[in-house]
C-alpha cells in the first residue's frame, strides 16, 4: 500500500505540518505501508523536520513520531507539468489500496479522465477547507484494522461492564459551567459516567470515582494536537488511577490500541456506529450506537439507559442561542482552555461552521431520545440548569 501527498510542497514548514499529521495517524499501520510519496518543488526540503517548522499546536512528541516514517518517505521534485501526469498516473493506478491525500483543495488539478472514477483511494485532509479531515485520515485507518476480532472483543468488555456494579442510579456528566458549582458528595449513591476533558479535573474525579469514562471526538480526543495529547494524558492517569474502562468510536481504536500504554488495553471500549437515525438499547443483539454529532446522544444516554433505570444530568449547560460563536458554554474547571486557540488553528474549518444549526440539531435529536427513553420507562432528572429545550421539561431530583 501506497500514500501519495497528491499537492505539491513548496518549503520545509509545510512539510512539516503534514509530515506530522501524517506520522500520527499511519505509525500505527506503519509497515503495511511500502512508501508515502511527496512531490516538491524543492531539492532543499529536510525530510526529518526541524523543531522550529513543526507548528507549536502538535503534540510535543511530534518529531519523534515522525523521524520513526522516514524510512517509508519519498520526495519527488518536479515542475507543475510533470506533477499533472505523475498524478493521473497515481489516480489510475492498478494498486487499489493505494491512498492519495489532498492537502489543499485549491491547488489540485482536475485530471480525471471523463466518465471513469480513480481507482485508488482519494480523499481530502485540507485542514482549511475540509470540515472532517481528521475523520477522512480515520476512515482509511479504520479499514486496515482487524475489525471482526476487535469488535468480538470489545463487545464481550461492554457487556461485562453490568457486572461491576448495580447501577441502580446513574449520573451522566457534561462539561458546562454548572458543574463548577455541583454538589457530587450529596449523589454519592450514584455511579458517574464523566465525558471528554472532565479528565482533567482532579477533584471531580476523586469523589466521582469513574467506572467508566467516554470521549468520541477525531479533533479534541484522538487527534494529533497538543490539547489531545493534555486529554490523553489526564485519561491514562485516570484509568490508572480508578481502573476506569474507555469507551470510544470504533473509528478510533488504531489510534488509542497503539498510543496509549498496554497496561490499559484491556480497559478499551470501542463502539461501532449504525445509521439508522434511532436510539438503540439493545447492545446484545446489536452491538452499535446511532451515529450523532454529541456526545451526549451518541454515547452517554444510550449505554446510561442501557445500564440503568434511573438517570439524571448535570453539566449539560447548553448555551444561550445568541451565543452562537462556539458549539456550547464550558466550564473553566473542566476544560482544556490553554489549548483551545491552538487546536482552533490546527483545524481550522471544523470551527468555521454554523452553531445554531448543530445547536437545534442536537436539541432535536436529544427531544427523540427522550421520548423514546420515556416510552421504555426510563426515569431522566435534571440537575443543573440548562438552555437546552428539549431538557426543560424534565423533572428535578430532590435529594
């Protein structure tokens, strides 16, 4: 299997950027991979990066990743005219496995042949113009795991997790501002199942002594970033810490079986995605949640009410609607704010969207949900306050 960089690099900080992005997510396949092909339109690039091209929003162990590829790289130089016909050559080639990444969407030629579709792999990582360009490098790592295998295995960990405890009583964390102020020492019958940068709070974890934590996020969790490496970090403290289980997409498994420590490999959980547009709770027959956009739905309610009867919230702020310049409200304590202009920079066009549009998307989803947990005789609280319409209506749990 082949990679080929379909745009040509100009000067050695662009290189770095892509060499680093790539060096993430195929090491772990790494010697499935014959070469991974650049074209330049200079004989001076550096093929091990130095430290002052690498952009100072990837993770600080970025060069080390990347000096473990350079064996599998290949630079070609070569002028636009040549470059045109080496990438039709690369489109057609016979070796259907083979992989070519566009990089910038502006500068790639149109060169299909008309009526006839490549027949190799192409897809476009430009970080600019490309929505879900870390999910794009996912897809193609994702098809080159042993997936059969993988899933057996972690099916047989979910379905193990209702023998750890009785969970009589769950309470599902978000990371909005209200949790700032949360009394946890008054739920302490509960079992708490925390999301995303929860991690890094300390004291939450402490007291809330996870059983299980989920994160599900290409960009902020298993992304090449340093806000998800600081995520990373503060999870592996975590489940040593309370031997909690990780559960995450199946999409991400490549990336968390290789880069986290193998001391914790039999505490990984990944899911596969359905698209069936429902709420699904029965993991025994059909070991797969309803692909959504948060979180919330597309993880913590599903395997909370699958757990359990009685489930309440806390944390899931939402925003106010004309706060429409981000996704929601965080809060301070629970977030990874030194990191968060960085990895807007990294990705840049997955911040470039409507949020008022994810914002009713989610509130519609989370309204269906709801009134397909009520119909199943599942008790939801809410416990902190919440700007989210379809979370207004629920009752509150007096304690």
């Amino acid at each position: 299997m082949k990679i080929t960089i379909g745009n040509i690099i100009s000067d050695n900080k662009q290189y770095a950027d892509i060499i680093c992005r790539i060096s993430w997510y195929f090491l772990p396949v790494i010697e499935q991979i014959s070469e991974i092909e650049f074209f330049s339109s200079n004989a001076l690039i550096n093929l091990k990066p130095e430290p002052g091209d690498i952009p100072g929003y990837f993770r600080l162990s970025a060069l080390k990743e990347t000096i473990q590829i350079l064996s599998k790289i290949k630079v070609i130089e070569t002028d636009q005219n040549n470059w045109r016909m080496m990438l039709k050559d690369r489109l057609y080639s016979l070796d259907v496995d083979n992989l070519l990444l566009v990089t910038d969407e502006t500068s790639f030629p149109k060169i299909g042949m008309p009526g006839q579709k490549p027949t190799i792999n192409v897809t476009s990582v430009d970080h600019k113009r490309t929505l879900f360009e870390t999910s794009n490098y996912l897809f193609y790592l994702f098809k080159w795991q042993k997936t059969e295998e993988r899933i057996n295995q972690y099916k047989k960990r979910f379905l193990n997790l209702k023998k750890i405890s009785s969970w009589d009583k769950v309470m599902l964390l978000g990371s909005g501002p209200s949790l700032d102020n949360f009394n946890y020492e008054n739920y302490m019958d509960f079992e708490f199942i925390p999301v995303n940068s929860i991690v890094k709070n300390k004291k939450l974890l402490e007291i809330t002594t996870p059983k299980v934590i989920i994160a599900s996020d290409p960009i902020f969790h298993s992304g090449p970033s340093r806000y998800a490496e600081v995520f990373r970090e503060n999870l592996i403290e975590a489940m040593n810490q309370y031997g909690s289980y990780f559960i995450f997409p199946l999409r991400d498994a490549e990336i968390y079986e290789y880069y986290l420590p193998k001391t914790l490999k039999n505490k990984l959980i990944g899911i596969p995605y359905n698209y069936s547009g429902s709420l699904n709770l029965d993991f025994e027959t059909k070991f797969s949640v309803n692909a959504t956009e948060n979180v919330m739905t597309l993880f913590q309610l599903p395997i909370a009410a699958w757990l359990s009867d009685n489930i309440a919230l806390a944390g899931f702020d939402g925003r106010p609607k004309e706060k429409n310049d981000y996704f929601w409200e965080h809060s301070i304590m629970n977030q990874i704010n030194e990191e968060m202009e960085s990895v807007k920079e990294m990705h840049e066009k997955f911040f470039d969207r409507d949020y008022d549009e994810y914002l009713d998307e989610h509130d519609n989803v989370l309204h269906d949900y709801l009134i397909s947990l009520a119909k199943e005789r599942k008790l939801i609280y809410l416990q902190t306050p919440s700007y989210l319409k379809s979370l207004l209506s629920l009752p509150k749990l007096l304690m």
